[in-house]
C-alpha cells in the first residue's frame, strides 16, 4: 500500500523515492518509483510492517543524491519532511557537531538531529 502511494504521489518529487519501518535500515532509490515496478514484491514482502513512512524527492536544499533521498535516519528517528525549512542554519547552530553547508547537507537531516538531540 505504501509503494502504491508513493507511485500515486510521484509526480511531486521525481528525483528519488524511500520508505522506512520499524527496526530496518530506511530504502532509499534514485528515480522514479515506477522505476522500481520489478522490485516491488521483493520490496513489499521485505519491508512489510504495522507503520511505514514514505518520500518522493524533489530538491531546493542539498544536492540530488541517495544521501539526501529520504527517509532520513538520524539513531532511532527516521523522519521525512516536505518543504524548506527556513531557518536551517539556526537550528544547526543549536545541533552539537552538526554545521549546516547547503551543498552537502538536507535541511531536513538537521531537523532530524535537532529532534534527537531533544529526545
């Protein structure tokens, strides 16, 4: 259901695509999630569980790569985020060990090393 979703919101983010549940490591693919059609059951069947979060990738902050694709997974929070967050480069200054550079970075990974650093 969460493939099927995705594949529904697709055309919102064209870049790259990923999914998360609990206790596994977050899939993440470049491209379409059509893209994909032949791993589905695979992927389905992997990946099957209670609560899962999805993304569809579309840019403004970081560049296009399966680092920044999301889910991201920052310890035990994996978090997906669609927007900019405008004031990215305060919260990284609130985030010890964690300096925002817009060409390496996703706004949202700070938000997410934010949010751990409050857990």
């Amino acid at each position: 259901m969460l493939i099927d979703s995705l594949r529904a919101l697709q055309h919102r983010g064209q870049e790259a695509w990923g999914i998360a549940v609990p206790n596994k490591t977050p899939l993440k693919k470049m491209g379409l999630v059509s893209a994909s059609a032949s791993e589905f059951k695979k992927i389905s069947e992997e990946y099957s569980s209670f609560a899962a979060i999805g993304h569809v990738r579309y840019s403004t902050i970081g560049k296009s790569n399966l680092h920044n694709a999301q889910p991201l997974k920052v310890k035990d929070l994996c978090v997906a985020h669609n927007g900019t967050i405008s004031n990215v480069e305060e919260l990284s200054n609130m985030v010890g060990g964690c300096s925002f550079t817009p060409q390496h970075a996703s706004d949202t990974l700070v938000v997410a090393q934010r949010l751990v650093s409050l857990i």
